[in-house]
C-alpha cells in the first residue's frame, strides 16, 4: 500500500476551516475534540462516495491512500456499509455532527452531563462526546452488532471506553437514564416515547427527521417536560431513516375505482426541489410518497404519488404542451392529490414558511402537534 502525502495534521486544520463555515466562532471544545479524535481511524479500509450522479463509487485505502485519506477528512458523508445494493450506514458530514452537538449544548462546559447517543455507526460521534463529555457520562445504543463491534474496537484504539449497547435504539436505553442529553444520528419521522421517558425535564432531544414525502431534511430540537416536550425544526441535516421505522408499502388498490380531474397545481410546486414546500407536505399529508415518471409511457412528465402505508395512489402527467393544467387520476380510501393540493394552499396562506419557522409538541400520549411561528404568531399546521 502506498504512503499517503498529506499528513493528517494538514487534512484536520483543512476539516476545521471547512467547519467553521458553518459554526462561526467554532467552540474550543469542539476544535479540541476533533484534533483529538481522528477521523481515519474510524473508517473501514473501503468507503463509497458519491459519484456526482446520484449514486455511489468505491474508494479503498489499499489501493488509493491519497483518495481515501482525504475522503475521510472532507466535509462529506461517507458510505460505510452497504446492505443488497443499498447504503445502510455513513460516516455523517463532520460540520453536520458538530452542529448537532451545538444544538445539544455541548459547547457550553455546563450544560454537560449524561448523554445517550442513539446509534454509534463507527464510533466517531461517540468519541466526540466523550471528549466533551467524558466517558462515564456517555452511552450509545447500536441496533447492528457488527456496527458496534467496531465501534466499540475504534473506540478503544483512541483510548475511550463509553458504554456501547447492542440492541434497537427506538427503545433507548432505561439502564442509564434519565440523560441530559439524547442524540440520534439516523432520522425518524415521530419522537419514540421511550425517548421522551427516558430524558429528564429540561432536557434535549435532538433528531434528525424525515417524513415520506420529504426524505431526510430537517433536524429537531425538542426540550422535555414532564409530560413531553417541545421545540423547533432546523434546516439542516440529511440522515439515514431509522432502521425498521419504514412501513411497508401497499401496491393493491384492491379494485377501488378511478376519479379523473384536472388540477392547476403543477407538480414541480410540491415535488421540484423546493424544500420548505415539501417539508410542509410532509408533515402535513402523512404516509404520502412521490416518484417521476419520465419514461414517456403513460405522459411526457408523470408524477406518481402513493400512500406508503395503504392502497391508495395518484397520478399527475404533464402533457408536455400546457403548464397550466394537469391530469390528475386518483384511486382508494384517500384522495391524495387533494390532500397535497390543500396542504400546498395551507402553506402558501402560512406566508411560504421556511423549515426554521416550524415546531412540533408530542406529549405523553404519544400524539404530535406540527406548528408554524409566523408574524400573526403560532399557527396550525
């Protein structure tokens, strides 16, 4: 294996400078604890990239140490494991983890205490916490025993001992609460109240999240009261979604009927990248789904929408000629366009709030309440 030409020492002040774009002034601690906790040792010998077309390329250190070594001090999510063809677990983007962890307060020395980290992935994070943190103050929870096998070695080998728990995160983990502080590192589309139970009033719980309709964006702050909790959203952050959190998906409309209409909301308004919209759909049309159909088969532009939990389904086409209607044919128990359509006019009567505008309260019972901070105040959503 050929030796690497730049020290990791020039590659760790490059991640820093990278960082403090994103948290300016970066916080002692976290300068510290990054210095203190390299990156490499916590990346397998082959790591996938992205490969700038919406998909993933190998990088092995055995055969480009310079590619791979530099890879693991960008500020870019690394692939480290892939499960049939499909990404199960990343190193997530470094100024991405140290903004977590400053939402968490971890770079105020007096807002530390026990911290439950809800999946360990390789470790890095939780190595991080330890430097903030201390060992004995730090728990992490890894559903994969692989993943926390080599977690729990990568700990080691940069002298950290917290405790490393296999088993499923969803439930945290009540030996060690309550805790000051929860953190996640996949996301999740509701607050598991173990969670809520398991972090002590006053407490943080920040979490990425997810929704069907808007995959992996956002990440949620909420502080825990006796009852509960609540807090706001914040627009950063793309995750993984918690292992088994992905219901099954019904493909039967079991012979329900077809309604034909026409709608002149374009399907680029909700599904073309525009993620304030799409956060509010997703949070509003729950278990509501899309796909693009640019095959021609059926029109020249096809949006397929589905219920990712029941039979129902629709579908938008564009004729290719007029922007300004759209065939819209809708099948099952729920009209989905409908609830799309409304829930699209419902955000633009909000003002067009951006993801940062927006807070959720879950209680005790297990119910969510999605709101919106606007200049008439508190809303509905």
């Amino acid at each position: 294996m050929d030796t690497p030409t730049r020290s990791t020492a020039d590659l760790t002040d490059q991640l820093l400078a990278e960082a403090a774009q994103f948290i300016d002034p970066l916080p002692t601690a976290f300068e510290r604890a990054i210095r203190a906790v390299p990156r490499h040792l916590f990346l397998p010998p082959l790591i996938w990239l992205r490969d700038g077309h919406g998909g993933h390329r190998p990088c092995d250190r055995a055969t480009d140490p310079d590619e791979w070594l530099s890879a693991a001090y960008s500020d870019a999510p690394l692939v480290t494991q892939f499960t049939d063809g499909l990404p199960t677990s990343s190193a997530s983007m470094p100024s991405v983890v140290l903004r977590m962890l400053a939402l968490a307060g971890l770079d105020r020395k007096s807002d530390r205490g026990r911290v439950l980290e809800l999946g360990a992935g390789t470790g890095f994070n939780a190595a991080l916490l330890c430097q903030l943190c201390g060992d004995q103050a730090v728990t992490t929870v890894e559903l994969d025993p692989t993943l926390a096998a080599e977690a729990e070695r990568n700990l080691k080998a940069v002298g950290h001992a917290p405790r490393v728990v296999r088993g499923d995160a969803r439930a945290g983990w009540s030996a060690g609460a309550p805790y000051e502080r929860v953190i996640a590192t996949f996301s999740v589309d509701r607050v598991p109240s173990a969670w809520l139970e398991q972090t002590e009033p006053g407490g943080l719980i920040v979490t990425p999240w997810h929704s069907a309709w808007c995959s992996g964006y956002g990440t949620l702050v909420l502080t825990t009261t006796p009852d509960g909790g609540e807090g706001r959203f914040h627009s950063f952050a793309s995750f993984m979604p918690m292992r088994g959190s992905a219901p099954s998906t019904a493909d039967d409309s079991g012979g329900l009927p077809e309604q034909v209409t026409s709608s002149s909301l374009s399907p680029w308004a909700v599904a073309g990248g525009d993620l304030n919209a799409e956060f509010h759909i997703g949070l509003t049309v729950p278990g509501a789904c899309y796909a693009w159909d640019a095959s021609g088969e059926h029109a020249p532009t096809r949006l397929d929408v589905a219920d990712d939990t029941g039979p129902s389904w629709a579908t938008v086409d564009y004729d290719g000629h007029h922007a300004d209607r759209f065939t819209v044919t809708q099948s099952g128990p729920r009209r989905l366009w409908d609830e799309i359509t409304a829930a699209h006019t419902r955000w633009e009567n909000l003002g067009r709030p951006s993801v940062d505008q927006y807070g959720l309260t879950a209680d005790a019972a297990g119910r969510h309440t999605a709101w919106v901070e606007g200049a008439d105040g508190r809303q509905p959503v």
